[in-house]
C-alpha cells in the first residue's frame, strides 16, 4: 500500500507541480481542442499554442511576484 500511495504522490506532483493553475489550464487547452476536433470541421492544431503562450508568461509573473 506504501507503495501505491507513493506513486499516487509522484503522479500528483508531476501533474500538479508548483502551480496548479497551469496545470488546469492545460487540461482545459486539451479539452477545448478535442471538443472542436470532434464537433466541426475547423483545424484545432491552434489551439494548445496559443494556451502556452498565454499561460507561461502569466505562470513566470506569478512566480516572479513570489
């Protein structure tokens, strides 16, 4: 059981790391680009770009703040 409950917490602080924020944004990014994918006939490539570029800056100026 030690281990499986050490494995839950590498997986979590992989996933999660540091900011939570970030990594809900890229669960979100993810999301909305399958979403299109599946619902119209439009390039969704665009999509996870875009997300980076606007969650890194926003992740190293909270991290600066700190």
């Amino acid at each position: 059981m030690k281990w499986l409950k050490s494995f839950g917490a590498f997986w979590y602080d992989f996933v999660i790391g540091d900011d939570w924020r970030l990594a809900l944004g890229v669960v979100i990014a993810l999301a909305v680009t399958c979403l299109v994918t599946a619902t119209s006939s439009m390039a969704a490539w665009w999509i996870v770009p875009v997300a980076v570029l606007i969650l890194l800056p926003a992740s190293l100026l909270r991290a600066v703040r700190r």
